[in-house]
C-alpha cells in the first residue's frame, strides 16, 4: 500500500509522541522496551530517518550520537530536526510512546484503505463480493511479531550451520555469546581474582573484554593484572629489580584491545548495557552485583533488580557477561563446607537469571592451595566439579584437574 498521508495531514498525527521517543533514545542511547518500531511506522519524514538511525547504529553495537547524526544532515534538515526534539518532555514511559505511534500508523493505513474500498465500491458495475475480498487485504493490519519470528528462524537456521561459537575463558570454563554467567564464592575466596585471569586470557585470545568494576579503582585492577601476568606480588611492585618484568607486563596490556570502567556509583541499568555497545565488548565482566546501584525497596529486590539488568545486558547486546556475587554464611555452617546455589547472598534472581553458575570453594582460605570450582548451574550443558591450584601470591588458578 502506498504511504501517501498528504490528504491525512489531521489524521492520526503521532509527531508529538515521535519527538519524546526519538528525543528519549538518543538521551539513553537504547532502545529497550519498543522492539516492534520500525521506521515505516512514523508520521514525520525527519523523525523516520533519525529512528532508521538509531536502529542502525543499535544493530551495529555503536553508540547513538546525536552530534555526529545532525552533522549528516543538510543545514534546513538539521534545523527542522532540532526543532522537533527542542525541548520534548521526559519520555517516562517508551513502551507507551511506541504504542501510540504503531497504534497511529495502523490507523493512517486503514483511513487510505477506506478511501480506497469506497472508490472502488462506487464504481460502476462493481460486484460487492469482488470490492468485500480487495478490502480485506487492504485493511490486513501486518504483523510484525510474525514477520520478525519468521526472520529468527532463518537467522537461526545460519547460525545451526556455523560451527558452535564458544570463549575459552581459560580456567576450564567455556561461555557462549549472549550467556549470562555468574561467579560466587566467600570474601577473599579468588572472585575478582579468577574473573581478572579470564579477562587476560580472553583478551590475548584476540577478543575484545570489557572490566567494570564497582569495588576497586582502575589503577588497583592494573596492579592485580600486572601481578597476575608477571608473578611478581602485589607487595614488590615498586621494588626496582622488578621493572624489567612489570614492563613487559604493561606491554601485554597495552597492545590488548582491553577497557576496564569503574563503575562505582552508577546504576546498573545505565551504565552496562551502555557501556558495553561503547567499547563494542564481546565479553563483560561485573564486579560484582550487590556493590551495583539498582532502584528496589530493600536489598534483595534490589540485587534482582541488577540480575535482570545484566541478564537483559547480555540479550540486547550479544555480549556474554560474567559477574561476581557474594555467598551468605550458610556454607561455613554445612559438613562439607561448599557452596550451593541457595547460597547466592540476597537474591534467588541469580540463580534464576543466570545461565550459568559457578561456585568457588576453599577448605581454609588463609592458607590452603587447593581451589575447587563447581559448575553448580548449567543451562545449556552438563554440571562438574573442577579442582585447581590457587597461587595466592600471583592471584591465579592453574593445573586443572576434572
């Protein structure tokens, strides 16, 4: 059907609620919550092409920029365009704005339909049964939940061809683009440790990591990746016999096409998804969930509050995430000693959330070596029990042994 709205310039005129939506994605530079808006669906010309933008550059993984999409424009579109979203009110609600814009298009495209049957009804010699079967095809609003599932299919009917894409995070572990991992264990246990030893590994694999942390500084993660890299401790880094070595390990970094982002203070919806299509990160890791900032009315709604956001995190962007959560004190009061999935501190949205989870135990954390990793969680795979050789010193895990 041709999208001529010139004699419905009074009808359906969605500009307002397009303006808020448009203004609003280029504010948060996401698009959750109005999957099924595409660019057909808007009134105004100019907001079209600045949503068929935003959509691009959202499927890219790259950040929305408003600067660098009115620099594309011509000097009267870039004027028009900021007239439109000149002082838009906040957009509390972009599922509704959507809403009313597809609610608005449907309607623009049965009023040029109505026009349409009644010509036809009133041409002579029209047979009623003939004009009844043109208008239903003409009044079929389209479905866009059954187009997109249509194009999953065979987007995944590709990726069931493609040999199976796996990251060797080289602790025995393997994640999957888009899984959701989580990684528990007691303080001083080796969480931030082990997560900083799959970071390096994946990062000298060629892969692009990203680190967000709301517990240390950049500059205390720096130190604890040189330590681990060279095997000097932590203690002896500014001792001079060991320059020669923790340059090396600084050069190791720096040709490694690694971020790592303090994190501290900000609330999880804002920042992780936003940061990882920033860096274009492949693989995320948060450390650790009950430090990030999330809305809730008392500590475990809010510790589900950040699980949700990392498990929508990994779904929108493609990128796997891995992030560190505390254990409660249960485990010191069992027999055996180690972790189990109800041990997951103040939230059961974890072990919900997360595809896969893995416990880190230690008989005396002061003093032993061995290091059991349990796979207490596996959504997509079989559960085991790993146990490695913790270097306490260096903060890494090695000789694995199923």
């Amino acid at each position: 059907m041709e999208e001529n709205y010139d004699h419905l310039i009074s009808v359906q005129d969605t500009s307002e609620a397009e303006e808020t939506l448009v203004s609003y994605c280029f504010h948060v530079q996401d698009i959750k919550g109005i999957d099924d808006l595409r660019p057909r669906h808007f009134y105004r010309q100019q907001l079209k092409s600045a949503f068929a933008y935003i959509l691009q550059r959202y499927d890219e993984r790259r950040q929305i920029d408003i600067v660098e999409y009115m620099t594309s424009l011509e000097k009267e579109d870039r004027r028009r365009f900021a007239d439109h979203i000149q002082g838009c009110p906040v957009c509390m609600s972009p599922q509704l704005m959507s809403d009313v814009i597809i609610n608005g298009y449907h309607c623009r495209q049965l009023a040029i339909a109505g026009r349409e049957i009644t010509t036809d009804a009133m041409r002579t010699g029209a047979i009623a049964a003939e004009v009844a079967s043109i208008a239903a095809k003409k009044v079929e609003i389209e479905s866009a939940d059954k187009r997109d599932f249509t194009d999953k299919l065979v987007e995944r009917s590709d990726y069931y061809q493609r040999a199976k894409q796996e990251y060797d995070t080289g602790v025995g572990i393997t994640i999957e683009p888009g899984e959701y991992m989580i990684i528990g264990a007691r303080p001083s246990i080796g969480k931030t440790a082990m997560m900083l030893q799959m970071f390096l590994h994946i990062a000298a694999e060629g892969l692009r990591p990203l680190f967000l942390s709301a517990e240390m500084s950049v500059g205390r993660l720096i130190d604890r990746m040189i330590t681990s890299i060279s095997g000097i401790p932590n203690r002896e880094l500014h001792e001079s016999k060991n320059v020669g070595a923790i340059t090396e390990a600084m050069d190791f970094l720096a040709s490694c096409d690694l971020n790592v982002v303090d994190v501290s203070g900000r609330k999880a919806d804002c920042c992780i998804l936003s940061e990882i299509r920033k860096h274009g990160a492949e693989v995320a890791f948060v450390d650790y969930v009950q430090l990030l900032e999330a809305e809730g009315y008392n500590e475990t709604e809010r510790v589900s509050n950040v699980s949700r956001c990392l498990a929508k995190a990994t779904k929108l962007s493609g990128a796997a995430i891995i992030a560190a959560s505390q254990l409660n004190r249960n485990s010191e009061y069992r027999a055996s000693g180690v972790p189990v999935l109800a041990d997951l501190r103040q939230s059961g949205s974890l072990e919900q959330d997360a595809d896969k989870v893995v416990l880190l135990h230690r008989e005396k954390a002061e003093t032993t070596e061995a290091i059991t990793i349990v796979m207490a969680k596996n959504r997509n795979g079989p559960l085991k029990k790993t146990s490695g050789i913790w270097d306490g010193e260096a903060g890494t895990i090695g000789c694995y042994v199923n």
